[in-house]
C-alpha cells in the first residue's frame, strides 16, 4: 500500500511539471494582444509646417496626442493650434480634435486617410463655425507623417506634421551610415503629376453603364497637393447623355487642391468637395456634392468618384488608368 502510493504521488508531480513545461513553451493566454493602435498610441515631439494660401509660413512645434479608440481606430489631438500670417495676423484655431480616425496596415507603415467638419473659431469673435477638413497620412512605430488640409472659403490652410514618438530610440535623429546616405526625398506632387489614360466604369444609382476611355490629368499645386481634373466625362442614357461641365463651359470635374499621402508602397489621397457645375444644358451651374479617394502606384491611378446629384441620381465613377 505504501509502494503504490508513493508511486502516485511521484506520477502526480511528474504530471504537474509537464504541465508547467506546455504552458511555458506556448503562448501565455493572459499575456495582453499589441494592436495597430497600441503601436502608435502616443505623444509626439512634431514640428508643423503651415502654407497659407500657397505661402509657407515659419515652422512652430506642437505635441500631438495619439489616443487608441479601439483596436483599428486612433483619436488625433492638436491641443492650442495657431498660425500667424504674412501681415502678422494671429488665428488661434485652438483645439484640432479628430476622433476614431481609421487606420491600416500598409508594410512596416500604419495609414490614413479620413475627411471631417469640425466647429471651429477661426476668426476671433466670429464664433465657431463648420470647417472642413482633410487628415491624411502614416506612422511608423516611432513617427508621424501627416497632413491637415483645412478648407476655409478664400483660405486654403494646409498644415505638415512630421514628428517622433516620446520615448523612442530614434527620438532625436540617427546619424546616416557613412556610404549610405539617404537620398533627398521626391515630392509626392512631382511622383503623380501627369496625364494618365483612364478607363472609366460608371454605375448610376447601381445599375452598370458603358465604360468608357477618358483622360485624367494631376496638375501639382506643392510638394504634397495636387489638382485633380476629369476630362471630357460623359454618362450616356440611352439615346442622351449628361455631360457635366464647369462654369467657363469646359467639359471637365475638378478637384482643388487635393492632399496626398504616402505609404509604403502607394502615393494615397480622400477629399469631399462641392464643385459647381453645370448638369443640364442651358441650366445654371449648381453645387455639385463629391467625394472621391485613390492611390497612386507604379505610375498607375487607381480611383473612386462618388457623384451626389440628389436622391434621384447618384453617379459612382470606377477609374483605372495608366501615366
């Protein structure tokens, strides 16, 4: 009797370290999961470079405020944002705040690109009013490259934050290794800028239409903004056709001062406008609602062009084309 229950209570110790050994040598279930918004959450040391109206303006230097919002989702604060313009002028925009900003894996680079109104005091005393903004841009796991276009009537502001993670090892800047010095960086404007030969899908309000071959050319504004123009587009229906056009009577779509944002292996862009137009011949020009988004690859364009005529036409432009 006690021969075997010694031999229990060996068999019963053996077990226990082999059970140790399987949980050592898997994954820890408590051990907590890193997501995409745990990589990036954050302060950042940035330095802002603003262009008023096609100016550049002196650099400043903010903290920029990473927040998680959910494992796929970031919050974006910009705490007491003001710029000074070439009169001496101060706009104290105050606080950029922009919430469950959508971000993805791309390679080693985390990016986005969202479109927002926020409510704004611009001009002092005026009180707050909408403005629209554009936020585009990547992280890495220890920086920020990003852009705010902020789309104000008879002021374009576009706002360039590049900064480093508090904390990080390359906080501060590594030296380049002699031999191997990085090469002056290409600007996103000049990698797009062309005319691209275009095949146009277009669906309106989800049924198929005939495809059709276009030109789209992307005339560069600065080193990160660009105009997006649609030529000679045309929505056959049956027998008529729309062709819309803009206020000189030209047959074109086209989108101002568009920002570009990269990633690792794609030049990227989303923007909301409302373009006048003329629909119908012979009726006025009317403000037409857009929203379009692409990217820019191997000198291919590849892009999606919402067109909002109302609830009785909307118009969904599918654009591939080739430099």
């Amino acid at each position: 009797m006690k021969k075997f229950l010694s031999f229990f209570a060996m068999a019963a110790i053996a077990l226990t370290f082999a059970a140790c050994s399987d949980d050592e040598e898997g994954q820890n279930p408590n051990e907590p999961v890193t997501t995409m918004t745990d990589v990036v959450a954050g302060t950042y040391n940035t330095s802002i470079n603003v262009n008023l109206n096609g100016a550049d303006l002196p650099e400043a230097n903010y903290d920029v405020i990473i927040e998680k919002a959910s494992d796929t989702q970031i919050n974006f604060v910009l705490n007491d944002f003001a710029i000074t313009d070439q009169s001496g002028t101060s706009l104290n925009i105050g606080d950029i705040r922009l919430d469950e900003v959508a971000i993805s894996k791309t390679g080693d680079d985390y990016t986005f690109a969202t479109t927002d109104t926020l409510m704004l005091e611009i001009f002092p005393g005026m009180g707050q009013m909408p403005v629209p903004i554009d936020f585009s841009g990547l992280f890495t796991s220890t920086t920020i490259d990003a852009t705010i276009d902020i789309n104000l009537s008879g002021m374009q502001i576009i706002v360039e934050i590049e900064g480093t993670k508090e904390g990080s090892s390359s906080e501060g800047g590594d030296e380049p290794t002699p031999g191997h010095e990085e090469e002056p960086e290409v600007a996103l404007s000049a990698i797009t800028a062309g005319d691209y030969a275009c095949n146009i899908a277009v669906e309106l309000n989800g049924t198929q239409l005939p495809a059709s071959e276009n030109t789209v050319t992307i005339e560069a504004v600065n080193d990160s903004t660009v105009n997006f123009v649609l030529k000679d587009f045309a929505v056959s229906l049956g027998g008529a056709s729309i062709t819309p056009t803009d206020e000189n009577g030209e047959a074109k779509i086209t989108l101002t001062n568009v920002v570009l944002a990269k990633s690792s292996n794609a030049v990227v862009f989303a923007t909301e406008q409302t373009p006048n137009l003329v629909i119908a011949e012979g009726s006025p020009a009317i403000p037409v609602p857009i929203v379009a988004n692409g990217a820019f690859a191997d000198n291919k364009l590849d892009a999606q062009i919402d067109i909002n005529l109302g609830d009785a036409m909307v118009i969904a432009v599918s654009i591939e084309g080739q430099k």
